[in-house]
C-alpha cells in the first residue's frame, strides 16, 4: 500500500511538474512574443523618425548664391531714428531654409569695409521674433527690421556709408545693396529673420 500510495505521489508531482513546465513554455513564449513585437514597434519608430530626420535634412541651408537682398519699407520716426525692413527672396530652384540673424556691415563707395557694429534683437521699430526655420520655396521671402540712429551726422562720431553688406544666417559671404546712410558708431540693430514682421513707426 504503501509503495503504490508513495508511486501515486510521485506520479501526479511528476505530472504536476510537466504541466507546471508546460505552461512555463507558454509563458515564455509569450513574453518572447510580446518583446518582439515591442522591439518591431520600436524599430518601426526609430525608422519612422530617422526617414522623417532624412527628409528635413534634404532640404539645405539656403545659399547666398541662391538668395536675392532688396529694401522694403523705408522707416523713420524721431529721436534721429531711421529704419528699413530688410527682404531676402529664394530666386534658386529649390526649396531652402534660413533660420536666425542676418548679419550686416558698412562699405564705402569703393566697397571698402567701415568699421561697424550689429545688434541681433529688438529694434526701435520692431520687437524680435524668436528664431525659427523658415522654409523658403522658389519666389519666397523672409523679412527682419533693421534701424540706426544719425543724430551725428557729419561728424567723427558717425560712420558715412555707401553699401550694406547683407550676411544670410550660416553663411560667410553677403549681398550688397546700395545705403548712403550715416550711421552713429556704425551701429545697426536688426531682428531675427520671420515670414512677417509688423512695425511700427
């Protein structure tokens, strides 16, 4: 009696044991499949991203080559305030960005560079826009505001200009646009790049 009692045991523990490993299986199985899936649903979305981070990337900087620079709206006020917006138009065949602060300098009537000092920010006639990727499809434009005072005209204090060097934002050569201007100490302020900026004069 007592050896079958004891095989009984042992038997329905060793069954008990097959099942208790079977289901294990089950559940391992299942976690494996669980993982897998997450794992492709992240792979998924990195791909995604990465796709979508190729598709930003291929559309460039816009070049200066690829860039026009011309005067809109002339500006003045008092205090010896004067102003203009400044307009910068995609004239190349594809689509580019521009994002940030032009950069700006004086020359002479021999395109000789005059000493000369730019301000990125608020000006008298406009509060800066905060920087943002512009996208510039072929005829698009952007627009900052530029201003100066000239209360020293004709005197040392004041720098005679005839040109305006225009730098688009990531670039190292400029535009050149015609500016008889003089400029107290040669500084220009001028706002961040936008689509539109309202001003006020």
């Amino acid at each position: 009696m007592t050896t079958r009692q004891h095989r009984s045991h042992t038997t329905r523990a060793t069954a008990t044991g097959a099942r208790s490993g079977h289901g294990r299986r089950h559940l391992g199985r299942a976690i494996l499949a669980v993982t897998t899936a997450a794992g492709l649903g992240i792979a998924g979305a990195g791909a995604a991203r990465a796709a979508g981070t190729g598709a930003a990337a291929a559309t460039p900087t816009c070049a200066v080559s690829a860039l026009s620079a011309s005067f809109g709206k002339q500006l003045a006020g008092g205090m010896n305030h004067q102003g203009v917006v400044l307009r910068l138009t995609n004239t190349g065949a594809r689509t580019c960005l521009l994002r940030g602060f032009p950069g700006l300098g004086l020359e002479n009537g021999a395109h000789r560079t005059l000493h000369s000092a730019t301000h990125w920010g608020d000006t008298w006639y406009a509060k800066s826009p905060a920087k943002s990727t512009l996208t510039l499809r072929k005829g698009g434009g952007a627009e900052a505001v530029m201003s100066w005072t000239h209360a020293n005209t004709g005197t040392p204090d004041a720098v005679r200009a005839a040109y305006l060097q225009v730098t688009p934002p990531a670039a190292t050569n400029h535009k050149t646009l015609a500016f008889p201007q003089w400029v107290d100490q040669g500084d220009l302020r001028v706002t961040a790049l936008a689509y539109r900026i309202d001003v006020s004069d």
